[in-house]
C-alpha cells in the first residue's frame, strides 16, 4: 500500500525541501547520536518523497538511515524503482538477505556508535531483530529510544503543504454539504458513509484521510462511533466526521446534524458547543500553552454545566497524518507551545448517555496573534 493517487504531482512542491529537512533533522540531534533510524511512514516520505506506507506492524516498505553526512533509503526488491524515482536525493539500498544484514554493514561501515531509533514506530520485535543483526557483526552501537524529532519538523507547514489541505478541505466541505442535504429517516450510517467516501473518491480524493464517522441517535455519544446498522431518525443529532486525503495531506471535519426540526434539547447543547468553539477560536495563537488553548472551550462548557460531558481534547495537529503534534490536551504531560504555522483542529463536544452527542470541528491554521479559520462550512442558527 502507499498514499495513494498521483503523489509524484507533488514531488515539484516537495523536491527542494527534502535536503533542507534533513539538515534541519541533523541539526536537532543530541552530540553524541550518530545517525537516526526512521520507520514512521510519514516521517519517511517528510523526510525523502517515498511514499509507500505499510498496511500492517508486521512488514516495512523500508526504513530510513540518517547519518551525519548521508542518508540511505533500505527497502526490498518490490519497491525499488518507485523509491529511485521518489527519493532521488537518498542513496537507494535493496536488501537482499535482510533489513538488519544490510543496516548491520552500513553501520559497521560508518562505525556508527550511537543509533538513535523511532521508539513510536519501530516494533519491539523489529528492534529485537535489528539489533541482533548489528551485535553479531562485532559492532557495539548503542540504540537510543528517541520520540518527535521528526515530528516536531511537521508541525509548522510550509505554504505548500497548506495550500495542499486547503485543496483537502474544500473538497471535504463540498461532500459533507451534498450529503448532509439528503439525510433522510432511514438510512443507515453505513448507507451515509459510503456515500462520503465514494463521493470524496469520484471528486478526486487520493484516500480517506481515516474511516468516515456517521453516529445517529444515541450513537453519537460515542465520539469515534463506527458506522453500523442503526437507521436515523427524524429529531436525533447524527454526527458526521470526515476528510478527504489530497496530495498527501489530511482534512478533517465534523458537524453535527438533525433530520427535521431541533427540539430544545438539542439547541441547547450545539448553542453551548459553539459557543466553547467560538471562544477557543477567538483566544488561540502561536506561542499560547496547549493547556490554555484547551482551556479556553473547556471552560465554556463547564460554566453551562457539561464539564463531565466533555472528555477529550479541544484539538490536534493535521498535516500527513490525520492526528499529529501539537496536542490541544488538557493533560500536562501533552503540553507543548503552540507554534505560527500549525494546523490544528478546534472540536469541543458534549456527549450524553442515551440521548446523543453534538461534535463541532473546524480547522485552523495559527499565526503569531490568532487563529485563522480555514473550515468555511457554516452552523445551524436560531
């Protein structure tokens, strides 16, 4: 598998930046580490332009090997040309025995000592097999766990890769109006959800960006609700969560809807949801504490009396993958400094046992004083 569609379209966008990224990985590194093992498939293609991607934690379409003066791109046979022909800058290595023969001998080769390793993305098993292939050549390099340096690099897009998710977006936003119009009592969320994902498809998206999310009824209180069998009925909220892949990047959008006219219940609890969104939107920017940013809608919603109702983060990052760094959390250990030129989504939510949930998701690109809007899909007034 690989992030499909014509992703060598973008490679004129890319193509320059991918030494400059690598120089600037090289530049975050701990003096004593003398290269980085990549295993993430998105910091693989962030970081060369190869954009195959594995379906399972079993197999690998290759791993990167970054060194202080060179970078190698490992992978097997069955991906050779199209990893010549997307990381041209990388020096393209076929294993032929395996990957932990032909990084052993790099390693021995260059007398790398101190090999720093994705501990998010490299299996335990993976690291068993690789590091025993390094040990049995006489070469004692330390492995070093390392987590977000790659990561972090994304967090601040380029004019180029936002341009690429506003082409994300707004493909996004024109299924989810067409689709929203024709809710009906009736269908099941598996019948609205293919028809999001056929139509993001036939209108150009390169894949999902993740499963599309249709929750009708008292479904919608679980927020990452699988579409099933349920049929939507007339005076329930239905939440919709959606995005469209373009280019490689990630949309991501929710509204929530009613088939039918609102009952007070259900005007109470979006009024308040977007009241919290409005808030946030208004108060976030480059440099504000993830906390505080995550604060600044939670407070709404307690304040109406929902606090408990509200149990995940106000945000996340998008950019290559559809959940990446900054986290809007209001877990301490998740807090980061928001940076001018993240992409995060704004999503409070109130979700209630037996009756329902109200999800709103807009996405928001920062700058040094505010947050701009990107998401143009409109709410429900009263």
């Amino acid at each position: 598998m690989h992030f499909p569609g014509n992703f060598r379209k973008i490679r004129v966008m890319e193509e320059s930046l991918y030494l400059t990224r690598l120089a600037a990985l090289r530049a975050r590194w701990h003096p004593d580490q003398d290269a980085l093992l990549v295993a993430g498939a998105e910091n693989r293609y962030y970081l060369s332009g190869f954009t195959a991607r594995e379906t399972m934690l079993t197999e690998s379409c290759g791993m990167l090997l970054i060194t202080r003066d060179r970078a190698f791109l490992l992978t097997d046979f069955r991906y050779l040309e199209w990893a010549r022909q997307e990381a041209p800058e990388l020096e393209v290595l076929v294993y032929t025995q395996s990957l932990g023969a032909t990084l052993a001998g790099l390693l021995q080769d260059a007398q790398i000592r101190t090999l720093g390793f994705e501990s998010s993305f490299l299996t335990y098993q993976q690291y068993l097999r690789l590091s025993q292939a390094v040990a049995a050549t006489g070469l004692e390099a330390a492995w070093q766990p390392v987590e977000g340096m790659v990561e972090e690099l994304r967090e601040v897009k380029t004019a180029a890769e936002v341009a690429a998710i506003r082409r994300a977006l707004a493909l996004t936003e024109a299924v989810l109006l067409e689709v929203a119009r024709e809710l009906a009592p009736g269908q099941t969320e598996k019948q609205v959800a293919w028809e999001i994902e056929r139509r993001l498809r036939e209108r150009g998206a390169e894949d999902m960006a993740f499963t599309p999310i249709v929750a009708g009824g008292p479904n919608s209180a679980c927020p990452h609700h699988h579409p099933g069998d349920y049929c939507l009925q007339t005076g329930e909220p239905v939440i919709i969560d959606m995005g469209a892949r373009v280019a490689g990047y990630c949309a991501d959008l929710t509204r929530t809807f009613v088939i039918g006219p609102p009952d007070e219940q259900f005007r109470k609890i979006y009024t308040l949801v977007r009241q919290a969104q409005e808030q946030a939107e208004k108060g976030l920017h480059a440099g504000l504490d993830s906390q505080a940013g995550d604060a600044l809608a939670r407070g709404v919603i307690a304040a109406g009396g929902y606090g408990e109702a509200f149990g995940h983060s106000l945000g996340h990052g998008v950019g290559l993958a559809v959940h990446e760094a900054p986290s809007l959390s209001p877990i301490k250990d998740r807090a980061t400094t928001l940076k001018a030129g993240s992409i995060v989504t704004v999503e409070p939510g109130i979700y209630l046992t037996g009756w329902g949930g109200v999800r709103l998701e807009d996405m928001a690109l920062l700058h040094d004083d505010r947050a701009e809007v990107l998401t143009k899909v409109g709410f429900y007034e009263w």
